[in-house]
C-alpha cells in the first residue's frame, strides 16, 4: 500500500502527471494547493476524492483520493480559516481502519489551533502537510516559536517523523528547503518505508512516496543449526588428517554446516521479532495437544496439552529476553540505533530490504540475475588495473614476523563478532565451539600461510550485498550501499596481524600524533577536543582562525596497493607479514548477493577490501605521510578518510598564503598517489571571534573551495557565531530523531522491557552528549538545561511515564544522575584518564616533548577537582608499560574447581579446597588479599603465613579498584623469589578483567599486567590466581 504526497500548485494544469509514477502506481494521493473550486470535478477510475476548497479566496485546496474499493468518511474538515486547511478522512480497509490527515498552513502551522483533535485520532494515523515550518529537526536552518511548539507537540505525542534531510521545496535554482512534512503513529513506523522523489512535475514542491507493509504478505525464516554434530565431525576431520590443508579442511567443514542447517519458511503470519525454532515447535505441540484434549476429555490429555503451553510460554519469554539482551549490546554503538531500526523494519516490512524494480538507462529491470550484475557493474566502476610497483621485502621484522602463538589465536577468534559469513560459510561460533587440540592444527595452517604467503582463494573472495539507504528511491542503483562479506578464517588471521601491527607502530611512535582513529589512545573525543582547544586558543589571543574540511572520494576504494605496500616497508613494517598482505590486497574478486542470485565475478585491482579487519590500520599507514604537505604554521587532524587543516595567525593574509601553498602540495601528494578530493564537498570556515570585512580566494586544483556558515568535523558542527549554542543545537536535532525512533521501539508489542529501553537510551541518545562531554563541560547552565530536557524527554518514553511526573521521580525510576553533572563527571575522567597515558596521550604529547593542550577552563576545573579531592596528579595511576603482554604469563581459575561453586556447603567447600591445594599446588607460596568499601573508606589488605599488610586509599576509588590494588602490592611486599606463587582473591570482575585484558580494559588492570610482564621477564618464578569468592572464611 502507497500514499503521494505532493504540493501541486494547482492540479487543474497538471492532471497529466496523475498517469505518472509515482502517481500512477500509488493508491492514496494527499494534495495540497489543488486550486479547486467548487464546482471543479476531478474524475479518476481508480480512485474517490475527498477534498475541500478556499470559499474566502483564491489559492488552497486539499484533496485526499482513495482507491474505490475502499470506503472512507471525512471526519474532520477546515476550509474557512485564512492560515489554515485541514481534512481528515477515516479509512476502512481489511479489517483495519486507520486515518489520514492532510494539513495546509501557508504562514506556519499553529499546533494549537487543532492539537486536541490530532491527539483524540485512534492509531494507527498518518498527517501529511505542507506545514511551512523551518527546525533544524528536519534540516532547517532556522525555527520559529511555532516550530519550537510543534517539534515539542512531536516529542510528546504518539507521532513520529519520517522525514530525513532530503528538501522537499525549491524557491529557486539554489535554494531549497523542507516544508512538507509526513508524520505516522510510532506504532507503524517500522513498516513505513518513506523517499522523496526527483522531480517536481512543475511544482516549487517535490512529491513524497510513503510505502505500508501491512497488506503485504510477509515471510519470517528461521535458521537452525546443530552445532554438536558438527563440532564432533570437525574434530573428527582434524584428528585423521595428519597435515592439513586449509582449502580442504574449508571445504569439508562448509559441507558439514551445510548438512546440519535448516531454513524453516513462516508464511503469512505476523510473527514476532524474537520468534525461533524452539518457539515454533513448542507451539505447534501446543496446539496440537489443545485439540486432542478438546475431543478427549481425559485427564492426561490435559496433562500434556498444559506441559506444552508451560514450555512455550518459557522458550517464548527466554526467546524474547535474549532478542532484546541482544540488542541492548549492539546499541552500545551510537550508530547502531539505525541498524536496530532496520532490523525490526525489514522484518516486518521485506520489501523495504530487495526492490524487485531497478531503474537503470531509461529502463525498468526486474531479472534478479540482470539486477546483481548492474549491481556489480556499479560498484567496480572505480576499480582498473595499475602499474606495479618494485618491492623488496627482504628485511625481516623479527617482532612482526615471529611465529603465531595459541593465545594470539584464541584472542583473535574471542574478538570476532557472530557476524554474518563469507562465501566459505564457516561462521565465528564454529571456531569459539572447537577444543584445544583442533585450535592448535588451525595455528598450524595459519602459520603455513604466514610462511608460504599463498592464500586460498576463498579468502580473496568477497560477497557484496547492496543495503538501502534510509529514505531513498529503491529503484536506483545510487540508493544502495556495499555491505561485504569476507571468510570469518580470514578475519582471524587479519585480527592477529592488525594487533601485532598496530602494537609495533604504537609503541614504536611511528605514527603522527595527529592521527586519530582505530589507535589505542586516540579516539574522537581527542580528535574532536584539539580542534576545540585551537579554536579556543586562537579566540583568546585574537587571531583569525581558518579550517578547511577535506573529503577524499571512495578513500578506501582508491588506495594503490603496491603503494601502500612500500609505505610499510618505510615504516619498518617489512618480511613475511608484508609479503602476505600485498599477496592478500591484489586480484581480489567479488560477486553481487541480490534477491538469492548472484552476479558474475569481477576482479578489483586496487583498493582496501570493505569489511576487513587489516583495512582500518592499513589506511592509516597509507595516510601517514599526508602531514608531510603542510606548510609551517599549518597543522591538520586526520581521524580514518576526515581531513581537518587549519591555521591560526594575526594577519588573514598569511593565513591565506599557507593554506593555499598547504593545498597546492596536498593536491600534489593526491596525484602522486592517485587519490582524488571533491572540492564542490569540501568546506572552509573561518572560526574565530574576529570580524572579517571579505573573505579571501583560496583554491583546490583551480577550484575555488566554497565558505560555508559552519563546518563539521566527527559530527559536531564548529561554527563563528554562537559556537556552543550550534554545537548543542546540532547534538539536540541528532537526539530529537533517535527520540522519534525511540517511540515505535518502545511499542508494547515489540516486547521490550523498561531495563532494555533505558540501556537503548543511555547507549543510542544520551551518549552523544557523553560524547562530546570535554567541550560540553563549559557550556553556559541554560545550554546544559536544554540536555537536560532531551534526558527526561528520552526516559519519559522510555519508562512510559506520563509527561507531568516530576524530573527527579524520573531519575529515581531510571536509576540514574542528572545528565549536565554527569556530563561534567564524565569531562574530568577524560582528563584524567589523558594523565594516566601521558607518553600515548594525543593532548598531552608532541613529537618533541610532553606538555597540555588544555583549554583554561578545563585545566583550572581539573585542578579544583583534585583540590576537592585531597590529591594531587601525581597519584593517578600511570601506565608502566604498552599492554601487550602475553595472557598466558600466568594462569586464572574462575570457576574450574568444585570448591568454587557457591551453592555448595560450607563443609564440602572447606574440604575440597583443602584438598585441591594439597594436590595441584602443594609447593606454592600462598597469599590471600581483599579489598573493601564503606561509605566513608577504601581499604585493601593482605596476608600470608609470614606477613601481612592492611592500608587505607582514597575513597574515591571503587572496590573493583581496591580488590586489584590489593593484588599490586601483595607482588611487591609478600612474594618469596624463590617459591611459585599463588594468590587468592574474591574478585571474579578483578580476575576476569586481567584474563581479557585488552587496550580499552581499566587503568589499573593493565598496571597489574605490566607488574605480572615484568616478573615474566625477570625470570621470576611463576604467578597462579584462583578466585576465592565461596571459601574466604576457610583461608585461615
């Protein structure tokens, strides 16, 4: 089912388009400025009009048309206001009735005027309009007190948006705008699917085509594997094959996931999101032992049909509390909030996933096989051959090239994401489910593959799957995006070579301080946050401050491979490894996945393959000489294909002479190697607090760099004007559309719980403050009460409380702090956490020597927070040395041991633990710490049979903390050198943190590693740690 809507400007004139797409194939029209009379008839075969016409004057007129066999009544009609039209029709269609609603207002929409009306409409209810509004909510530049009211009529309604930022009105050949809006209840938002068009049809206005899933028939697949075959017939092909072959162990083990898969197709019944085989089952069991007991009254057939009910109805709630666990964890990524979207959107709507129409050269193409291969056509446009390269890998990297251990192989598949596989079919889980011995021939194969460099020809292969972009025409080719998928074999030997990689270049410091983006240490915020200080530094001195935004075009698709090859070799990056990855980079192939077929097989000759883990680093070493082209004074900041230069000066002059020698030598790099940059996408601003009478020419290969009022770097908008209020309005309209989704995720009958939508709340919408925290910290206490009102408005929809209960009832409910002093608590542990990583910190290292780069404000609010404290910096934990020790240095027991169970008697636990001491570690030095926390004090302790120590910290620190200090200096004051060590501690969270342990893990996590790296490498003698959490009143 289809609506148009669409501002004709009079349809007397253009009745010719009606026989059009998307006119043509619609089934609802919604019209604005018909221009009508009244005695105007409007005659279609297909469809019944309702409209309303201007008595008092000229212009107006609003039409809805329906298709004739569906019944509909006008419930609601305006036609005598001067600013305001409106018709209501009630829809009766299949068992459903829902409402459209279309809206003329030529001078701005009041909400007033008809919000009880809008709020008394039954769901489900769409509102078209052209309401002549202007927020920044839906791309405007600027909004008015009837904009403000009716975005806050938006947020507290059942109304959500389905607008993006596409322009929906041309006033002329350079201006346009969004006016028309096109709003649905949050109930069906997941089946809407909403584009707007590329043609006026000789309008000023732009028609909108909205697509409905409902009468569709739709399909739910479930996917069952049995995973304990075929782990056991895995194991079976390790253990009678003497040396194996990776590309016939791929082979054997694809067949046999393939035999024990299962694809069960679920036709024409809404089923629910979290719907899976054991739901399927127990259900179908379920009904057919109602029916056995309905014709036999029999007290056994009752048994079994209520032994069946109660077993649904647990898979059914253990199904739905997974499905949404699982989508709590994805919405820990800010960016995931649209995937989650789209995941409950093509289940319910599949059509909004394969478009069976591609338009392409003036022709509609609908063979699938045709389809895929323009598909193919289309996204190898920018691949051709290039000229080779010569290299030379024979200097060996002993620290790269070494051979691969186990735990470098266990790390690397405990890393790799359920994701979907490539074309081996061989997915993560397999290799998470296989035991040691088969792990160990895998470590073999890889480092064949190290030593050999020939890769199988599976892990050259890509399959591309096009995905729509959010409110595009599915009928182009230029509305779909790559998703790739790459053998997961391959991710992990990527994974293990990536960290080995991005280790060497780390702590090596081969790498520009300046270049952010998948490097431990540097991540956004201090991207984000030295571009701030800059700007900040060059206001207080009153200098002009220019910044010109860069975008490379397909940076990653224009990478010369041999070029980025001998990159490496500069870096020391040289040997078996590099030989491998120039090896794995040429004559990789790729086939288009469309609609179940596939396109043929083209070849890419240069690029960085999408969806590989190496491709991330790999680019960053390609980009590394790029700050070889700045002039002096000029400097830049690179996070992944985001180019930032700028440069600050007393005199505009200079600053243009720089910045136009700076990109005359950046132009020079691109075309040495062969990257492009798009001037007409590039941006340059002028950012300080001076005034500029004309702004000079600066130019791109001739092309004079258009200015702009503001410009964006990882998402925040720096502007000259009112610099925080359009950073905190840009976060405010980001917020306010994750809000708008928020709304249908919250539905009762997509079955979240209320702990799952404030996880989604925290991790999707209040995290973009979080975010930007360093520089929102110093916003005035109005713009931090603005933050304030996106939380409660966030949590009201997620608890589901009315809008009149108190802020703090709401913080009480959700268990959570006001966000402006959470805020300015999450800016002080940034700046601390940059002290801990002073030698790694992007703030507060140069290549030359350590020093701040903080603004002011922070530094003086730092310096009050260790004043309030009783500290000084000097007691941060430091980072001793770079985290990448080996895991196995020294061996942790969890839950291996019988006496580590809770649930046992004391008795048993006292006895076993006794036991397993006298058998397993009869010749160990035994020490036993703890750490704990009342409201007032921290303490840790420790003992063992010749001494002990008991201490007070700092109260600020939590027990977590505590418990690892405890384990810290029990190394350095009750060790004996000469005896094997083991340590008992009741931390499981301290012990599991140092089993996998990682860059991001806490500070003094990896402050314990170092101390345990350290021990390894004095050849001390060796650390066991065992939880103690069920037996601490035994030690004694």
């Amino acid at each position: 089912m289809s609506f148009v809507q669409w501002n004709c400007r009079s349809l007397s004139n253009k009745k010719i388009w009606l026989h059009q797409p998307p006119f043509s194939t619609a089934n609802f029209w919604i019209f604005q400025e018909t221009f009508l009379k009244a005695d105007d008839n409007l005659s279609h075969p297909n469809k019944k009009n309702f409209q309303t016409h201007r008595s008092n004057r000229p212009g107006g007129g609003l039409l809805i048309g329906i298709p004739k066999n569906i019944s509909g009544r006008v419930i609601y009609s305006i036609d005598n206001y001067p600013n305001l039209e409106v018709l209501a029709v009630e829809i009766h269609s299949k068992n459903l009735n829902f409402n459209i609603v279309n809206i003329y207002a030529p001078h701005g929409f009041n909400i007033a005027s008809i919000k009880r009306f809008l709020d008394s409409l039954s769901i489900p209810t769409f509102i078209f309009g052209d309401f002549n509004l202007h927020h920044p909510l839906w791309g405007g530049n600027s909004q008015s007190s009837l904009s403000e009211s009716f975005v806050d009529w938006l947020n507290n309604s059942d109304c959500s948006m389905l607008n993006t930022s596409a322009p929906t009105h041309i006033s002329n050949p350079h201006t346009s705008s969004i006016i028309d809006l096109t709003l649905c209840s949050a109930s069906i938002y997941n089946e809407i699917d909403c584009y707007v068009f590329d043609c006026t049809f000789e309008s000023d206005h732009i028609p909108i085509v909205i697509s409905w899933s409902k009468f569709q028939n739709t399909t739910h697949s479930i996917k069952t594997i049995i995973w304990k075959p075929i782990i056991t017939k895995s194991i079976e092909i390790f253990n009678t094959t003497s040396q194996p072959n990776i590309d016939l162990i791929t082979d054997q083990i694809s067949r046999t996931i393939s035999a024990h898969t299962s694809n069960k197709i679920l036709v024409d019944k809404d089923y629910p999101l979290w719907w899976n085989a054991a739901c399927h089952n127990f259900s179908r069991l379920k009904k057919l032992a109602w029916n056995k007991a309905r014709r036999n009254i029999a007290t056994t057939e009752w048994i079994k049909y209520k032994k069946y009910r109660s077993k649904f109805k647990f898979h059914f709630k253990k199904a739905k509390e997974n499905y949404w666990d699982n989508i709590s964890k994805i919405s820990r990524n800010p960016r995931m909030f649209l995937k989650i979207l789209n995941k409950l959107s093509s289940h319910t709507n599949p059509n909004v996933k394969n478009h069976e129409i591609i338009f392409h050269n003036n022709r509609y193409e609908t063979n699938p096989i045709t389809q895929s291969n323009l598909f193919a056509n289309h996204f190898s446009s920018y691949s051709h051959e290039v000229q080779p390269l010569p290299l030379d890998y024979s200097t060996e990297n002993e620290f790269l090239n070494r051979n691969i251990e186990f735990w470098e192989l266990k790390r690397a598949i405990s890393k790799t994401k359920n994701s979907t596989p490539g074309a081996d079919n061989i997915p993560s889980i397999w290799f998470k489910n296989l035991d040691d011995a088969s792990l160990l021939k895998i470590l073999g194969m890889l480092q064949q593959q190290l030593d050999s460099s020939v890769l199988p020809k599976v892990w050259k292969h890509t399959i591309i799957i096009p995905i729509p972009k959010p409110n595009k025409d599915k009928t182009k080719l230029t509305s779909y995006r790559p998703i790739a998928l790459t053998s997961v074999f391959c991710k992990i030997f990527e994974r293990i070579l990536a960290h080995r990689i991005t280790h060497f270049l780390t702590s090596q410091k081969k790498l520009n301080p300046n270049q952010h983006g998948f490097l431990p240490f540097r991540d956004n915020h201090t991207a984000i946050y030295k571009i701030y200080s800059a700007i900040s530094e060059a206001r207080k001195n009153k200098k002009f401050f220019v910044a010109v935004s860069l975008d490379i075009k397909s940076a990653y698709d224009s990478v010369h491979v041999d070029a980025l090859i001998l990159k490496c070799l500069q870096l020391g990056i040289s040997g078996k490894v590099t030989k491998w990855m120039h090896h794995f980079l040429q004559d990789r192939s790729f086939q288009i996945k469309w609609r179940n077929s596939f396109s043929n097989t083209k070849t890419s000759f240069k690029g960085l393959p999408q969806g590989s883990v190496l491709s991330p680093i790999l680019y960053v070493i390609f980009m590394n000489d790029f700050f070889e082209t700045l002039d002096n004074n000029v400097e830049c900041s690179i996070f992944a294909d985001d180019i930032f230069v700028y440069c600050s000066h007393h005199s505009l002059t200079y600053i243009q002479t720089k910045i136009q020698n700076t990109l005359e030598l950046i132009h020079k790099w691109c075309c040495y190697w062969k990257l492009t940059i798009c001037p007409e996408k590039s941006a340059i601003n002028e950012l300080s607090s001076k005034q500029v009478a004309s702004f000079p020419r600066i130019t791109y290969a001739g092309i004079p760099l258009p200015w702009s009022e503001s410009i964006k770097y990882l998402g925040i908008q720096f502007s000259k004007y009112n610099q925080n209020g359009q950073i905190l309005r840009s976060l405010r309209n980001k917020a306010l559309k994750k809000i708008n989704g928020l709304k249908m995720l919250g539905y009762k009958r997509n079955g979240p719980r209320t702990k799952h939508l404030i996880t989604i709340t925290n991790n999707s919408i209040l995290s973009l403050f979080f975010y930007s925290s360093p520089i929102i910290n110093k916003f005035s206490e109005t713009h931090l009460k603005s933050c304030n009102v996106i939380q409660t408005t966030s949590l009201r929809i997620a608890l589901g409380v009315p809008i009149w209960t108190p802020n703090i009832i709401l913080l009480k409910l959700a268990g959570q702090e006001i966000l402006s002093g959470k805020i300015k608590r999450l800016a002080i542990q940034f700046f601390i956490k940059q002290l801990a990583t002073q030698p790694f910190s992007a703030l507060f290292h140069t290549p030359d020597r350590i020093h701040s780069q903080l603004v002011e404000k922070d530094a003086e609010s730092l310096r009050i927070t260790f004043r309030n404290l009783n500290c000084i910096p000097d007691h941060i934990i430091s980072l001793p040395v770079f985290p990448y020790s080996n895991p196995n240095a020294c061996e942790i027991f969890l839950n291996d041991f019988y006496f580590q169970n809770k649930d046992l008697p004391s008795s048993i636990i006292s006895s076993d633990f006794l036991d397993c001491i006298q058998r397993l570690f009869p010749n160990h030095f035994i020490i036993a710490t703890d750490g704990s926390k009342s409201h007032c004090h921290t303490s840790i302790a420790g003992f063992s049979y010749l001494q002990q120590f008991c201490y007070r910290i700092h109260p600020l620190n939590s027990v977590f903390t505590a418990e690892v200090l405890a384990i810290c200096l029990a190394l350095d004051e009750l060790v004996i050198p000469e005896k094997d060590i083991l340590i008992l501690s009741d931390s499981f969270s301290a012990l599991s943190s140092l089993k996998n342990i990682s860059f991001h893990s806490p500070k003094v996590i990896q402050r314990l590693a170092a101390k345990i790296h350290i021990r390894k490498n004095l050849n001390q003698k060796n650390c066991t740690y065992v939880g103690s959490w069920s037996f601490w009143g035994f030690l004694e």
